[in-house]
C-alpha cells in the first residue's frame, strides 16, 4: 500500500470513529429517562411558594425527598403527592444533617441520580432532563467527576456565578463566559443547590459534615472530592435561579462588595467553618487559605459600611474565628454576651 492510499485509509477511520463516537454520545443521550432522578430539598419555614414549587418538582422527578428542619409547633403541611417524602426533624438539625438523612433516603429508594436544591432555589422545566444530559455525555469523555452543578443566577444581585478555580498556589474565578472562550467547563468549587451527584459517589466521597451545621459544607465536600482527585464540571446550558441570603451589590474604591445581610448567628457559621476548612486543607489548597482571607475580609466591610447590628455580628465573627482555631465544632445555641464560651456569642 503507498503512502497516499495509507493516509486516506487512516483518514476514513478517523471519521468514522469520529462519527460513531457522535452517534453514541446521542443513542446514550437520548436513552436518559428524567423520571429516574430523585431530588433533595431541606426546608425551614417554608411559604407558600416553596411548598408550589415542591409540588412542580414532582411532575419532573420520580422522588422528591423534603426533610424539614421546622420546629414542630411551628410544621405546615405539604402538598399531599404519592411521590413526594417528607422527614420532619422536629428542630433545626442544619442542612449538613438534612442533607445527609434525605440523600441516604433517596437512595433507599434505589434511585441513583440525586439533585440536592435548597427551598428557595427555582429550576427550569427542562432543568432535570438537561443535567442528566450533561451528565451522560460528560461520563463518556471522563469517568473521575464527582458532581454536575449548574449555571446560576443571583437574582438579588443580579449577576451570574463566578466559580473558583484553584491550584495549590493561584486563585481565579471563572464565569461561564469564561469557560466558553478557554473550552473547559472544570471548576473546583461550587454551591450545593442545583448539584447532581450519584449515590455511588455520595458513598465514596463520605456525608457531608454534620459539625459544620450550615456554611461551606459545600466548598469542604468539593475539596475533598479535588483531594480525591474528582472533578465537578459546570453545565453553562443550565441556569439555576437562586438567592443568596438579602445580597445586594456596591462598588468600594472601584471593588465590588456584595453584603448579604446575614444575621449574627451565620456571621459566626461563616467564619468559623471558613476557617475551619481552610486549616483542614491547607496541605492541598494552600491557595484557598487566601480565598477565604479575602472572603472574611468582604465580610468584615460588608458589614461596617453596609449592614445593621454591627457590633452583634463583628462579636459573631469574633467568636467564630475563635472557634475555627481550636476546632470547637458543631450546632451552637449562642446568646449575646461578652465572650465567646461556650453558650456565649451572637443571636439571630
């Protein structure tokens, strides 16, 4: 065989194996039934237009799992679906242990595809279908990614997520705009409503950390999965309607501040658990040590310049610090006071 008629043989091959590698990304994507998911949803005193939204989820999911953090005097009724779950803790256990306790139900129900979304986040019809689209052909390209999340919209400040993206020692953010023009949709961290993870891989990765109660669990679950060396891959043909806390959105000095409006208690959640996670990872992402520096640092502005309460939050803050270094962990029922004891601290 000559060289030319060599050439155009490989050439042939490439292009079929190029197209029946195409036509097997489509078989595999169109195979996907949207019915075998199960979605996830912690609720705490929820309104009217979460429970709405709950009873939506069940014309697109096979399962809805609802664990509910309410205390009890103070439950409301849930639209009575067939297949809808509801778990009443009876008392505000944190969305780590809800989480935990409504994943594990999901996957007693031998549902492998879990959506873990928060009460007041709103999905798209099309949202489940499209992300285990995503999903599906992004198993075919690489088989290490832990979780699927997606795009989304802040609709209190009005802007589009900006994703880390760490390496032990640089720190960038990266829109999807981003990711587009660089042809990577790869991030390290991302927040936990919207996310897609299997069964399979809540199983491997561990729960999430009760002892964190509320507050970077998330970016604590996404380290860890990058430890294991897991990726998380960003679907930017999907975009989640979310709300982070009251957020508004300012200009300092010609830098973008974004306070949220948090109450005392979750000023100290934050900055004990971002702490707390930043010692625990420092051996990997040392990088994310100075993420959260600047973090607690917005923080810190945030509430001075913009927020009411500020000497209860600043005490929080204080105190949370204080608890992140000498890893004093877990739910905490502060009151205000002078010192960060044990019961002592911020209030809601």
């Amino acid at each position: 065989m000559g060289k030319f008629e060599h050439n155009r043989t490989c050439l042939y091959v490439a292009i079929y194996l190029y197209y029946k590698n195409m036509l097997t990304i489509e078989k595999f994507s169109g195979d996907i039934k949207v019915e075998k998911c199960a979605c996830v949803v912690v609720t705490y005193f929820p309104d009217s237009s979460c429970l709405e939204h709950l009873n939506y989820l069940t014309k697109l999911c096979q399962r809805v799992v609802v664990v509910d953090n309410t205390p009890g005097e103070k439950q409301v009724s849930f639209p009575a679906t067939r297949n809808l779950t509801v778990l009443r803790l009876g008392e505000n256990r944190g969305l780590a242990f809800a989480l935990n306790k409504g994943i594990r139900t999901a996957g007693a129900y031998g549902l492998e595809n879990l959506f873990l979304l928060d009460q007041d986040s709103v999905v798209p019809e099309d949202y489940f279908s499209n992300m285990l689209r995503f999903k599906a052909n992004t198993d075919l390209r690489y088989r290490n990614c832990a979780m699927y999340v997606p795009n989304f919209w802040d609709r209190n400040s009005h802007t589009f997520a900006r994703f880390p993206v760490l390496t032990p020692f640089t720190i960038r953010h990266w829109t999807c705009e981003n990711m587009r023009a660089v042809r990577t949709n790869e991030v390290l961290i991302a927040i936990t409503s919207g996310t897609l993870i299997t069964y399979s891989m809540y199983k491997k990765l561990g729960p999430l950390r009760d002892e964190y109660f509320i507050d970077f669990l998330d970016n604590e679950y996404c380290l860890r999965a990058g430890k294991m060396g897991l990726k998380i891959a960003v679907n930017c043909d999907v975009t989640l309607n979310h709300s982070i806390g009251k957020r508004t959105r300012h200009s300092l000095m010609g830098l973008p501040i974004k306070p949220n409006y948090h109450s005392p208690l979750r000023r100290y959640y934050i900055a004990r658990n971002g702490l707390r996670t930043a010692i625990d990872y420092f051996a990997y992402y040392p990088s994310y040590s100075a993420l959260i520096v600047i973090r607690l640092i917005h923080e810190i502005v945030s509430i001075l310049i913009y927020e009411d309460k500020k000497l209860k939050k600043i005490h929080a803050f204080i105190c949370g610090i204080y608890h992140g270094l000498i890893n004093r962990m877990g739910k905490r029922q502060l009151e205000w006071s002078n010192s960060c004891n044990r019961d002592g601290g911020p209030q809601d």
